[in-house]
C-alpha cells in the first residue's frame, strides 16, 4: 500500500463529501491548517447545500475529482461528516484516483470512501478529525493527526482486551452504521486478513447489537484476524457487554478495546491500509 504524506507548505483541499458546512467552524479549521504549515484551499462544496447534503452529488462529486486531479493538492481534508458519502461511490473515477495518490482525511460518514479509495486504489487513508467539526478543539488530536498525514510515529493509547491474543495485520473500518450499510453492494467492506477497527456514536445498545450481529453474518468478523474497538458514546463497554459477550467473544479473534478514535476526544489518526499491531494479554 503505498502511504501519501504531507510536508510543510504542502496544498490541502478542503471540500464536503456528505453534510453542509458551519461556516464559522469551517473559518477556524482553515486557521489551524495554517497554523499546521500546510495551505488550504476551499473548495465550493463547502458552502453549498442541498437540504441535508452539502451540495447535490455532482457538486460534490465534481469536488473530490477536481482535488484529486490538481497537481499541486497535495492533500485532502473533509470538512465535515453527516451522510451523502457513499451516494458517491458508483460514480467516482476509481482510475483516476489511482493515479494521484494523496493524503485522504475524514471519519464518520467518510467511512464509505476510506473503504473503496484503500480497496480500490490501493493507498492509505487516514481516519481522523475534520475540519469543520473537531480541529482545534484537542491538542491531542491535532498532534496525532499532523504525526500521521507527515508519516512520523503515533501515540500509543492504552486499549482494554477483550479476547487475549496477538494480530498484525492491516487495518480497515471505521464506523459501524456505514460498515454494515456496505453488505451486498460492490463496495462491501473486506476483512479478510485484516484487522478490522468499529465506532460509532448515538446508537442504542440494540441498534450495535443489529449491525454487529449483521457483520457476524456476513463473515466479517470469522474473516478478520482481530478486532480492535473503538469509542461508542454514550454507551460503554459495560452498557455493551451483550453484543460483546455473545457476538465478538465467540469468535475467538484477538479483540481489544478502549482506541480513542472517531466521535471521541481526543480523536487520534489512524492509517487505513497500514500494518496495525497488538498484543491483547
């Protein structure tokens, strides 16, 4: 997998792949990418919107391959989740992308792109924070994510095992609603061999029951070789412990949990298509 990364005074494109844009959020995230040493560059897509999208899908559509194509973007950051993402997928020019490898940043609703654009195109994304929704609110996360899209060594957060047990392996997934949304259709997430990361926000126990227990089904978690957990707010571990006990458990993969990743702070940056180790004991 080949792994884009970013050096100072490097372009970034800022554009909105799902929900419309706060535009005073939108002002502050451009501030910080400054502050970063990179220079953004807005892209119309971040002050459209289309009921709940943030512009129809050409509009946003149009965004991602004009960023994409630029020479001198060197990445591309999301600006904000929400939902419109995979409304995208059939009609992105997967060979194009190919071609132009490039720091690739979002999470939430992202997950549809960060699965097709690793599986597809055969380079790391980057699960982490936005622009328009979680920049400058954590210097954590901030640190995490310049360390990861500059290729330099990530912090290391303590995780909780589940199931005792070693993995490395790549990583791929993000979060779940999107995860279990991608069964049966030509961009249904791949576990195969690869650990496979969850999160996911304002869910009710049940409802992560359903698409746990849909991943199960699909053999998403049979083909996995670990499963390493992220945030649920507000559930917890503790509120979970049903869909883990009977669903995860059973499966015997070395499970740990506790990665302070997506709808958390701090939100740390993880590289998608890269090697991730650990070692549940």
């Amino acid at each position: 997998m080949i792994r884009p990364r970013l050096y100072p005074g490097d372009k970034v494109a800022i554009l909105a792949t799902s929900g419309p844009v706060n535009p005073e959020k939108l002002i502050l995230g451009v501030d910080i990418i400054k502050d970063m040493g990179f220079v953004p560059h807005v892209m119309e897509s971040c002050f459209l919107r289309h009921d709940y999208l943030a512009g129809n899908d050409d509009a946003r559509l149009r965004d991602l391959h004009i960023a994409f194509a630029a020479p001198d973007v060197r990445g591309i950051f999301v600006a904000r989740g929400g939902y419109g993402a995979a409304r995208l997928l059939p009609y992105i020019d997967y060979t194009m992308i190919r071609r132009n490898p490039k720091v690739f940043l979002g999470y939430s609703d992202v997950t549809a792109l960060h699965i097709a654009i690793t599986q597809i195109c055969g380079f790391v994304t980057f699960h982490g924070p936005m622009v328009a929704v979680d920049f400058g609110m954590c210097d954590i996360t901030m640190k995490s994510l310049v360390d990861a899209v500059c290729g330099q060594p990530t912090a290391t957060p303590k995780l909780t095992t589940i199931v005792p047990g070693y993995a490395n392996a790549t990583l791929t997934g993000g979060n779940l609603t999107l995860l279990a949304a991608s069964l049966g259709t030509a961009f249904e997430i791949d576990t195969s061999g690869r650990i496979l990361f969850i999160e996911d926000i304002s869910e009710d126990p049940y409802r992560i029951d359903r698409m746990l227990l849909q991943l199960k089904q699909a053999g998403k978690f049979s083909d996995a070789v670990g499963i390493l957990l992220g945030d649920f707010t507000p559930q917890t571990l503790e509120n979970l412990h049903i869909c883990i006990n009977e669903l995860i458990i059973p499966e015997g993969k070395p499970t740990m949990a506790g990665q302070p990743s997506g709808h958390c702070l701090p939100n740390l940056t993880l590289p998608l298509g890269l090697p991730f180790e650990f070692n549940a004991i």
